[in-house]
C-alpha cells in the first residue's frame, strides 16, 4: 500500500523534531539510550519491578537525563 502525500509531511515533521531534540543534547545514540536504560532500571527497582509501570519509568528517566544534560551545559 502507498503512503499518501497527505502524511508524508506529518512523518517528515516527527523524525525532524526526534533529530532537533538529538541535536540539542551532549549524548546522541547508544549512550543517551544506554543511560536511559540504566535510569529506568533503578527507578523500576525502587518500586520493586511492579508490572505496569515501565513506560512511565522510560519516560521519567529520560526526562532525568535531558535534565542532567541541560545543567551540564549551563555549567
């Protein structure tokens, strides 16, 4: 199935605001994942590892990192 031209644009301006977001950090790829992770993990672990909480887990802990990163910079 063909993708219409009507939501070429839309995806186009999701992976640009992904990139700026990238763009915008000190980690990018495999680290900022890598940190995430290891973020998630410990806040999962401090609930200890309950069912249903993983994206808000995900979520939170890469606001953490953005956070770590901004006060890095302005350092």
């Amino acid at each position: 199935m063909a993708i219409s031209k009507a939501k070429r644009p839309l995806a186009s301006k999701e992976k640009a605001s992904v990139s700026d977001i990238k763009a915008e950090t000190a980690l990018q790829g495999e680290d900022f994942y890598q940190m995430v992770s290891e973020a998630a993990y410990y806040r999962a672990e401090k609930r200890g590892f309950a069912a249903g909480q993983e994206m808000k887990d995900w979520i939170a802990a890469e606001a953490e990192i953005l956070e770590l990163q901004k006060e890095k910079e302005v350092a």
